[in-house]
C-alpha cells in the first residue's frame, strides 16, 4: 500500500492518509471543504468544489482522474444542500460516457460546525 497526501492539501486531522493505493485500487479518505490554508468557504457549492478539487489531486497522486473514480459516496447535514452538492458533482464528471455510481447521505455534523459536505472516492488506477 501507498499513502496518498498531496502537499496541496492541508495535512489529516489525525493519523490516517488523504489516499490510499492498493495495486490498482485508490481509495481516499472523506474530503470537507478546507482548503490549504485552512479557511472553510461559506456555503455548500463552494465547500462541494473544494471537496472535489481535493480529491482531485489526491487521485492525480496515483496518475489517476475523476474518469477512473467508481463510487463518489456524499454526505450533507442538511436536506436542501442534497442539490448543489449534486450539481458540483455532476459538473466533475459530464464528459464521462460512464457515470461513477454514487451514494448522497445526511448526516448530523462533521467535526466543526462550519463544514457542510463530506466527499470520498474510490477509484481503480489506470
């Protein structure tokens, strides 16, 4: 196994990698809306665009892309964020013949209050 942390990201709140590669398999750890310099966007899109953004380059860490991700698992805390959070999900990957399967729950909270989106992915190298 390799772990996955690209300096783009801010580092892991505790002892656990960003990614993980397995032979071919890529899976990363739940993403939040933080960007590099620690500050948490105001409101669900922007935060959604950072989760993606994050996993991004977690996936590049591998030579992968958003066209190699099998499963996007979301989470929200709140029921009408269901929409923008699929909106930015659904831009990530347009151009794709095949769509990624996906999963989109609500939860209570992340671990501070400001974060309003939770993002993973598993992927399979190329």
């Amino acid at each position: 196994m390799r772990a996955l942390t690209p300096d783009t990201l801010p580092a892991p709140f505790g002892a656990y990698a960003h990614g993980v590669q397995a032979g071919r398999l890529i899976a990363t750890s739940g993403q939040l809306g933080l960007s590099a310099d620690g500050s948490v966007p105001a409101g669900v899109t922007a935060q959604a665009e950072l989760c993606f953004q994050n996993i991004r380059a977690i996936l590049a860490e591998a030579g992968a892309d958003f066209s190699h991700v099998i499963r996007f698992t979301g989470y929200v805390t709140r029921r009408e964020d269901f929409a923008p959070y699929m909106a930015v999900r659904d831009a990530s990957v347009r151009d794709f013949a095949v769509k990624p399967a996906s999963t989109l729950l609500i939860v209570t909270g992340f671990t501070r209050p400001e974060f309003l989106v939770e993002v993973e992915a598993l992927a399979v190298a190329p």
